[in-house]
C-alpha cells in the first residue's frame, strides 16, 4: 500500500477563505472534497500538493441545483447522487441523470463532486462530456472576484483547466431554451468504470427543425473532445437516422483515440461514432417527447 507525501489540511470556512488560503500558499495548494480523483493520484505519488485546503464545510455556499432566470445553476461542491436524484435537471437535461446512473459506484456517487469531477479534467470523465454539450459555462473566484469561462475553454490540456493559482471553480451555469433534449450513451467494461468511449448530445428544436447542438466524447482524445463540425452539419437541418449517422461519422473521424487496456484505438473510434448516432436519436425523441 502507497501512502501519500506529506501535507498541510486546512478546512474552509467560506468560500472567500478558500480562496485566500490559495492565494496565501501559492501553487502548492489544491481544493479537496469528495477526494476519490485527487486521494488516489497522491497515494501513487501522481500528485504532491504540499497543502489541501478541505471544503466540505461550505455546502450551504456551495452545493445548489436551481433555476435562475435563463440558467440552471449548479454549486460545485454538488453530489453525484443529487445531480443524479434532481427532478429540475432530469426535466431540462436528462442528459444529466443519463450519465449519473453510469458514473462509478455509490459511494463515489455519494461524496464526489460536479466541481471534483471537471477539475478533475480527465478525459475519460462523463460530467466534462455533458457540460460541453450542454453549451454550459463555469465561474471561477479569485480575490479580485469572478470570471465566467465557457466549457469550451475550460480544459485546456490532459488533467488541465482553466483555472489557475488561487482560483477556484463555485459554480456551472446551463443555459435553458426551448425545444430541448439531450441524451449520454456510454460503453464501458464493467458497471461503474471509466469509458471505453462516451457521448454526450444536447439539441434544442425549432419546430421541425435543429436550432442548435452539442456534441462531446469522452474518452476517445486527450481533453473532452468537442465535435463541432457535426454540430455544423446538423444545424438547420431535420433530424433524421441518416443525418444521425452521417454525424456518427464525422465524430469517428473528428476524435484521437489510443489504444490500451480499454481496447484499440479503431474499436474506440468507431464505438464514437455509434454511440453520437444514438446519442442524437435519443436527444431528439425527447426533444419531440416521444420519451421521457
């Protein structure tokens, strides 16, 4: 058994303290709540924070799923299993509730966190998927106050995001439209593990018609992969199996699988494209509430 290198725990009290404990202790420091991504990277020595700053405290600041104005705002200290059980964002974004019940086992689903999981930045990561096609955004404090990063920005490399020394993320932000549905299809090898491949669609319909779409894999690249010339061959068009395919295509092409353990990289490729195509069929039936 590993353990980790030596820290310093320090546990919040607000989320101002959080972030003046990261300001103070410089790039050394990293946030910690449910843990189960950052505790096994530091018992392997993947990961030496010289401090971790605890922020389970702060769920009265930090842990929220509600409706505001165009938006659904959700706190980043927010559970797995409340993403999972929350009936506001199973009836805007069931995408969400899609790829909860496929995410680990409960008691990862019971501690680990919305803001864990995209900090997190691994690319085989449901959450990441979900909240690009969602078109969300993120906020990220720092003591000068706060900055809104769309999700297409916030991963900028393998186990990297945009948030930098004395910032931390409080908050993701999902726009809600009209016409919406969404949809995660995942492939795995066991129950609970990481993908094989993933993805995520979110499409909002106006009339008969696509208005807009997301597309994100997991799994299948080094950063989530946002497929956005799919996205572009399926706005202002009728959804339909073969414009679905065509789109399933065009992912396998768009994203840079490696093969190991979980397979090869062709098999990866072509699970992208399969599952884009039922993704989409399945984002939008819900979107024409042919299923619920």
């Amino acid at each position: 058994m590993q353990t980790p290198a030596p820290f310093e725990y320090l546990r919040a009290q607000s989320v101002d303290d959080a972030v003046e404990a990261l300001q103070r202790l410089g790039p050394e420091a990293r946030i910690i709540a449910g843990g189960h991504s950052l505790l096994p990277m530091m018992k392997l020595r993947l990961a030496n924070p010289e401090h971790l700053i605890d922020i389970n405290d702060l769920e009265d600041e930090l842990s929220y799923i509600r409706e505001e104005g165009a938006e659904i705002v959700i706190g980043a200290l927010t559970r797995h299993v409340d993403l999972l059980k929350s009936d506001l964002l199973a009836r805007h974004f069931p995408v969400f509730r899609d790829a909860e019940e496929v995410i680990a086992d409960p008691v990862v689903r019971n501690r680990g966190t919305i803001g864990g999981s995209l900090c997190q930045a691994d690319a085989a990561e449901d959450l990441s998927a979900v909240c690009s096609a969602a078109k969300g955004n993120v906020v990220i404090r720092n003591a000068e106050g706060e900055r809104v990063v769309a999700m297409s920005d916030f991963h900028i490399g393998p186990y990297m995001t945009a948030v930098s020394d004395g910032e931390m993320l409080t908050e993701v932000r999902l726009p809600l439209r009209p016409g919406g549905g969404s949809a995660h299809e995942k492939v795995e090898r066991r129950a609970g593990d990481f993908a094989i491949a993933a993805a995520s669609a979110v499409l909002w319909l106006d009339g008969d018609t696509i208005a807009d779409v997301g597309i994100a894999l997991s799994a299948v690249g080094p950063t989530t992969v946002e497929v956005t010339r799919a996205e572009e061959l399926l706005r202002g068009k009728v959804p339909s199996d073969d414009l679905f395919a065509e789109a399933g295509e065009v992912a396998s092409e768009d994203c840079a699988p490696l093969a190991d353990g979980r397979g090869p990289a062709d098999y990866k490729r072509h699970l992208a494209g399969v599952l884009t195509k039922r993704a989409l069929r399945r984002a939008a039936a819900r979107a024409l509430h042919k299923e619920v």
